[in-house]
C-alpha cells in the first residue's frame, strides 16, 4: 500500500522520494513514530491533549489516506494503515477528556 498522496506530498520524482521527518514537519504532517494505533496515542501520558490532538488529526488528514483504500489512513511513522473510523474514535475520547469539569488530563 502507499499513501494516497505520496507522489503530491512528498515530491516523488524518478522512483526517490526525498521524504524525511523535516519534510513532513513542513508540510504539517505530525508523524506518528512509535505508536501502532490512534488509542495509543490518547493513552500516551507523555503527550499533552494538544500534542495527542496534532498527530490524531495528522492521522485522519486526507494527506494520510491510503491510495484506493479511503477508509484507511497511514500515517508517517506507523507500520501499517489503520480505520478512518479508530481515528475519529480517538478524537472524540479526546474531546470527552477535555469537557470533564475540573479535570485536565496532560
């Protein structure tokens, strides 16, 4: 599988693709190194909600679809696509988090 926009995204010429972190990072892809699922990424104690926000939303961009696959997404960073649908999941767990009175979870 490949991103749906690798060749857009990442300037794929001639069979090389000069994608590298600081390319993604100026592009606002937030990649997602480490992590295996978006509930992963919620569950993470070291990220702020912020921080947790950027890399979900990152995740469920068009920029990371997977080509002839639109209900999957792949981020940079992750081994293998995953569900649109776990994507948005996890980001409204993370708008439920916020709306809890008195409590800020990272």
């Amino acid at each position: 599988m490949r991103l749906a926009t690798t060749e857009q995204a990442f300037g794929l010429y001639g069979g090389f693709a000069p994608c590298s972190l600081r390319t993604a990072l100026e592009r606002g892809i937030r990649p997602a190194v480490g992590f295996q699922s978006p509930d992963e990424v919620v569950k993470d104690p070291h990220l702020s909600l912020r921080e947790k926000r950027e890399i979900l939303s990152s995740w469920a961009s068009d920029a990371s679809a997977v080509q002839d696959e639109p209900g999957l997404r792949w981020l940079l960073g992750t081994v293998e696509p995953v569900r649109f649908d776990e994507v948005r999941a996890a980001l409204r767990r993370l708008d439920r988090m916020e709306a809890l009175p008195g409590e800020r979870p990272h």
